[in-house]
C-alpha cells in the first residue's frame, strides 16, 4: 500500500520551515493539531486566519485532520468541492457565521449547492433512507 511519501514530492513546511524539506507529513502539524485550541474560544479574525492558512499551504497533515479542522472553524460540515468553489466564502464563514447554527434549506442551496452547479457539471444526488423512520 502507497504511503504519502511514496506519493509526494518532498515540500517545505507553511507552518514549520525550519524543519527543512520533508517527504512525508509533518510531525509538528500533527503534534499542533492534537493539541488544537477549540474554535468556540478563538475570536471570528483568529478562525479566519487559521484558515486562510490551511487552504493557503502545502499539505503537511493528512487530508481528514485538515477536513476536520475546516469544519471546526467554519462552524457547520464542509463539502469537499467547498474548499475549491468557495474559498473566501468559507473563510468569511470562519470569521462571521454564529456558531452551532445549522444551514438553512437556502443557506445549503447558496453557500454548498450553486456553486457546484455554476461548474456547469452534472451533479447527481442519492437519497438514503434511513430505516429509523420506518419504524
Ligand atoms: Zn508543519
């Protein structure tokens, strides 16, 4: 099975360049992201900074950490095809949005939804019932 030094050319850390060139993750991001502040604590311009900064650089932990951490500080799930329609939508998010408020029916449509659809693509959806709602 590959791993991501397999995959990947070596790259210098956004976060650690002092570490010099690596080949693999970086330890120290994955020590920090163990170690993370809540986003509830940190003020609307702190989220929106760690943001921009995770978006902004190499990847240095792995994909599901840095997903995570997004969702964190944005504040509600984040659709992958998000990260690259709706960068700075999603760090205004991180800075502005009220926490713990689900989106709303048309929040969804514009914020996760038109932009797929302006890509002009297909989008396909599939609905799966949940056997707990016939019981
Ligand atoms: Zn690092």
């Amino acid at each position: 099975m590959p791993t991501p030094s397999d995959r990947r050319k070596a790259y210098t850390c956004g976060f650690h360049p002092e570490r010099g060139e690596q080949a693999d993750f970086c330890p120290a991001c994955i020590q920090e992201h163990e170690t993370r502040l809540s986003a509830e604590s940190m003020t609307g311009d702190e989220r929106a900074a760690e943001l921009s900064a995770l978006m902004d650089r190499p990847l240095s932990r792995p994909f599901d950490l840095i997903h995570k951490r997004i969702e964190e500080l944005v504040g509600r799930p984040v659709w992958t095809h998000e990260l690259g329609l709706n960068r700075d939508g999603l760090i205004e998010e991180a800075r502005n949005r009220p926490r713990d408020s689900p989106l709303t029916p048309a929040e969804f449509q514009t914020k996760v939804m038109a932009p797929l659809e302006a890509t002009g693509k297909p989008i396909i959806g599939v609905v799966v019932d949940d056997p707990g709602d016939q019981l």
